[in-house]
C-alpha cells in the first residue's frame, strides 16, 4: 500500500497530516494529563471527604461527651455543696429538704454518712445501694474532693455513685443516679433518631449505657478501649459492608466511653461520586481563569503595586518619584496622573512649610539661648550668693546652734537647685557645641545620660577624621542625638546604647543604636503625630531642615536604630585639625558654671 493510501480509520484525516501530528503530540498529551489531574483530584477530593467526615465525628461525639460532663460536674458541684453546708452547721433533716431542689437529678437516693460510715439521714424509702457500701473501693474514702463510682454488683438499674467528703472527717454525702436515664436524657436530643450514624455509651465496666439506635448488641466495640484509656480520635474500620468510620471519646469524670460510627456509604451519596469527575467539566473554566489572571496581573496588579511603592516613596518625601509611568489600564494611568499633580501641589506646600518650620526652629534656638543666659547670669548668681549668705550664717552661728542644721538643709537645697540649673542651662545651650565642635559635644551628652541613668552604659564612636560642620548642621546633629537617647531611656528599657557618628569625604553618617524594646516604624512620618511619636517627628523636621535623610530601623524586641546621612557641598580641606581651636568667642569659651 502507497503512503498515498495510508489513512487512519477516522474518515478525511491523513496521517501524516499536521493536524493529526498536532493532535497525538499535543492534545492528546494535555488530554492525558488533564484526565490525570482529574483522576487524582478526585481521588484526593474523596481522601479530604473522609477526614472531613472524621473530623466532623470526632468534634461531634467530643461535644456529646462534653456535655455528658457538664450533667456529671453539676452533680458532683451540688453533692459538694451539700457537705459544705453540713460543715457549716446545717442539720441533717434541713439539708434533706435542700436537696429535694435536684432530687431529680440523683433519682437512686441522697445518704448523709457519719465518720464510721453509718447513715445519720436518707431520703424515703432509703437507697437500696446502702448495703454495698462496704464493697466500695478504700480510694472512695480517702479521697479529698468528688468522686463518682459505680455501685457493684447491682444489673438493673446500674447506679453510680457521687461522694463528697465533708470537712475534718466528719463524714460523706453520697448521691446516686441512674447512669443510663442520665445518658438517655442528655443524647436523646442531642442526636436525634434519623441519623445515619450510630451512637454508643459504654460504662467503665463495658455495660452498654445508650445506644441510638436501640440496639441488643452486648460486644465491645473496638474504638471503646481508646476511650477507656481517656483518649479521643477518629479510626477507619474495614468491615465486610464497607468502611466504617469511628469516632471515639472518652468522659472522663467517670471512665465512659462515646462511640458514633456511621458507614461511608451512606455519608457518600451517589451525588458525590458524581461531583468528583467536576474538574474535567472545569478545564475550560480554568483556562479562562488562567487568561484573566495573566491579563489582570500584567495590566492591574504589577501597575498597582508599582504606584503603591511610588506612593510609599511619596510618603517619605520622594516627590519625584511618580513621574516613572506605571502603565496598565487607562483607570490606573488616570490615578497616576492625579497622584502626580496631587504631589506637585503637595510639594509646593512642603517648601512653604519648611521654610515656617525653619524659622520657628531658629527661634526656638535662639529662646532657649536667651533662657539658658537669664538663668546663668540671674538665677544661678543668686542661688550663689544665698549659699554664700547661708554659709556665713552658719560661722556667725556657735556649732551646736539648734539653727545649724536647718541651715545646713538650705544649703543642700541650693546646691541641688544650681545642680539641677546647670543641668537645664546646658540643656538649652549647649556650650561643649559651640566651643568644642560635635564629637566633644556627643561625648559629653553620653557621659551625661549615663551619670543620669547609671543602668545604661552609652558610648560614642566616632570613624574618619572629624571637622567641624554648619553651626546649623552641628546643632540639627547634636538635637537630633539628644533626642533619640532620651527616647531610649524613657520608652527603650535598655542597657546599652552606642552612638556612632561616621565623618566621610562627601557625607557624614550619625546612628543611634540601642538593644532595648524596640517598636513598630509607622508607614509614614504622617503617622508619627497619630500614634503619639513627638520626638520621632521632630527629629524627622530637623533632618528635613538640613537636607538630611533619616531612616527608623526597629522590630518589637529587637532594639531601635536611628540612621541620619548628612550630604556636603564641598570634601573637607586637607591638614583640618580633629577639635579645631575655639572661635565663638570670649563670652562662649567658659563653661556655665
């Protein structure tokens, strides 16, 4: 036969024809694979079916049991009652009557023990289980709080017991309850007779206290010697009429165990089996999906999250940086355009208002200089010459003078309140800054928060070769300093702080870097003012003010570190000295004393 002549058994299709090689390379391979896809999707859909019904089980029969124990605690908290008010002085015949309130609940009978176990009162006609009292376990009788037992060798009824010791020895309050009404009473409608599943309560002894449905089987059922052992679970059982599944748990008040087992044939209708062939119908679904995502990743997503970090940069200060088109669809374009003309705007606002910022800082400054003179040159001369004055009294005075030591706490009250001006005048005023340069002014601000705060050790580092900056640089830089160890020992808790400050040839780099705390960085320095970060905002304002940019490093535990870079004009002349000699005047080169 001539190739000519070879055609598949499909009428019209050669072949060697590129429909045919398309199809056997291409669909039928994706065919294959999509049908494995389903085949196994099915396959897991049915596996994750069976652990979702022996979950819903296992949470179903561990509720019934939960509230078995509730019914059984309530018992045990009224017995315990009972014997707290016979401690109390209660008489035995009144306490009868208080008990008649739950007599419902203990339907075998109330007993009221005396120290050698002999009834002192009972309820009418008294409790039949009286007269096995003596085959009871000794732990009954030794133990301190509730207890529940079962009485032996009684069939039908079975009764369990509930004991409460009273205080001292002086005897027990015994209840008993017919388990199985207590059973049926909770379960019943709890889990109502047109269930698929059955339900099973066994006592300690394996006696069958509830079944749904009535059932006469008397055998033990295999999951209840886990829950006799106190455990819950779920176990698949393979059965000649299928998989079971067992859900099991235990009550533990009294040793019982809960069994629910339900047949996975009826849990999975016909309908399921149905639905698990699902995916094959949802192939092209997917590949449309597949196609929206690709388009609405590629023309939505990726220009979102573009604008997002060119809105964060915003944010930051970056006013540039929505001028990179982000491209997508035409909505997404429009909004970048109004960002763009909304952070023009915002940017001719930011100008204006740093110019304000900068002159309210400068004025501040120069405030706190004229404060810092005035409390020198005034208070302080003053607070000299009553010490002076206190001191000369104080010689006037004979040394055994009753007036001595009132004079002597004055004086001490003065020299701390010129302690505490100097403190607050160098605060204001920094003169180490203006005579000495930044490094011996940092030097100092560590020397003194450490003396302040002797649980932090704080040490300053400094890399390149120092110089002196801008007055404005070197008083941004040592405000800014301040600023953070400050935030360090009021809110950082920590023990150890360093600050480095690092001079380069085209910048100079200042962190602060502590091992305390830490704290969430806001998004923005919008948010510093919202969530209550004062000093962080003007820290951020005085790096703003001189071109600097600063950056919050911190995770909640893991310490704070605050980053400024302060770029310069020009590099640094060649033979600067470290600490260049001081310039600032006669009036400035004398610490304040």
């Amino acid at each position: 036969m001539s190739p000519e002549r070879a055609t598949l058994p499909l009428p019209g299709v050669r072949w060697r024809g590129l429909t045919v090689q398309l199809f056997v390379t291409v669909v039928l391979p994706l065919t294959g694979l999509l049908i494995a896809v389903a085949l196994g999707a099915a396959y897991l859909h049915q596996q994750a079916m069976r652990d979702l019904v022996g979950e819903r089980d296992r949470r179903a029969v561990v509720s019934l049991a939960r509230a078995l124990e509730e019914q059984l605690e309530q018992r045990a908290t009224a017995v315990q009652a009972l014997a707290r008010l016979l401690d109390q002085g209660l008489e035995p015949s009144r306490a009868l009557t208080v008990a008649q309130v739950w007599q419902s609940d203990m339907d075998a009978g109330l007993a009221l023990l005396g120290p050698d176990r002999t009834p002192q009162a009972t309820t009418q006609p008294p409790p039949a289980w009286l007269a096995a009292l003596d085959d009871l376990p000794p732990a009954v009788w030794q133990a301190a709080g509730p207890t529940f037992v079962a009485v032996p060798g009684q069939e039908d009824p079975r009764v369990t017991l509930v004991v409460a010791p009273r205080a001292a020895g002086q005897g027990w309050v015994m209840a008993g309850f017919d388990p199985a009404a207590l059973a049926q009473a909770t379960l019943r409608d709890a889990f109502p007779e047109t269930a698929t599943a059955r339900l099973v309560l066994l006592d300690a002894q394996g006696h069958r206290l509830f079944a749904q449905p009535p059932s006469q089987d008397t055998t033990y059922h295999p999951a209840a010697e886990e829950a006799w052992r106190g455990r819950q679970g779920v176990r698949y059982l393979h059965t000649p009429d299928g998989e079971h599944v067992v859900a099991y748990s235990a009550v533990r008040p009294v040793g019982w165990a809960l069994v629910l087992e339900e047949t996975w044939a009826e849990v999975a209708s016909p309908w399921l089996h149905t639905t698990q062939l699902a995916p094959l119908l949802l192939v092209p679904v997917l590949l449309l999906a597949l196609t929206a995502l690709w388009f609405g990743a590629r023309q939505v997503v990726e220009p979102l999250q573009r604008l997002e970090a060119q809105a964060q940069a915003l944010a930051w200060g970056d006013y540039a940086a929505l001028d990179t088109p982000v491209g997508g669809i035409e909505e997404i374009q429009r909004l970048q355009r109004a960002l763009r003309h909304m952070a023009h705007r915002l940017q001719r606002a930011h100008e204006a208002l740093h110019s304000y910022i900068g002159a309210i800082t400068q004025a501040q400054e120069e405030e706190r200089r004229r404060l810092a003179r005035e409390l020198h040159d005034e208070t302080v001369q003053d607070l000299i010459a009553l010490q002076q004055r206190l001191q000369l009294v104080r010689r006037s005075l004979p040394a055994d003078a009753p007036a001595q030591t009132a004079l002597a706490e004055l004086q001490r009250l003065a020299q701390r309140a010129m302690r505490e001006l100097r403190r607050m005048t160098h605060d204001l005023r920094p003169l180490y800054l203006e005579d000495l340069g930044l490094v011996p002014a940092l030097e100092t601000l560590a020397q003194e928060m450490q003396s302040q705060n002797p649980d932090l050790q704080v040490e300053v580092l400094v890399q390149g070769q120092p110089r002196r900056l801008e007055p404005a640089h070197e008083l941004a830089l040592y405000r800014i300093a301040q600023e953070a160890l400050r935030n360090i020992v009021r809110h950082a808790d920590a023990t150890w702080a360093q600050v480095r400050l690092r001079f380069g040839p085209r910048q100079v780099k200042l962190e602060i870097q502590d091992n305390g705390r830490g704290f969430e960085v806001p998004e923005s320095p919008a948010a510093f003012a919202a969530q209550g970060h004062y000093g962080l905002l003007g820290m951020y304002e005085r790096a703003d003010l001189i071109a600097a940019r600063l950056s919050l490093h911190a995770e909640p535990g893991q310490g704070t570190r605050v980053e400024l870079v302060l770029p310069l004009d020009t590099p640094p002349p060649n033979g600067l000295p470290a600490h260049p000699p001081n310039t600032a005047g006669p009036q400035a080169s004398s610490p304040i004393s």
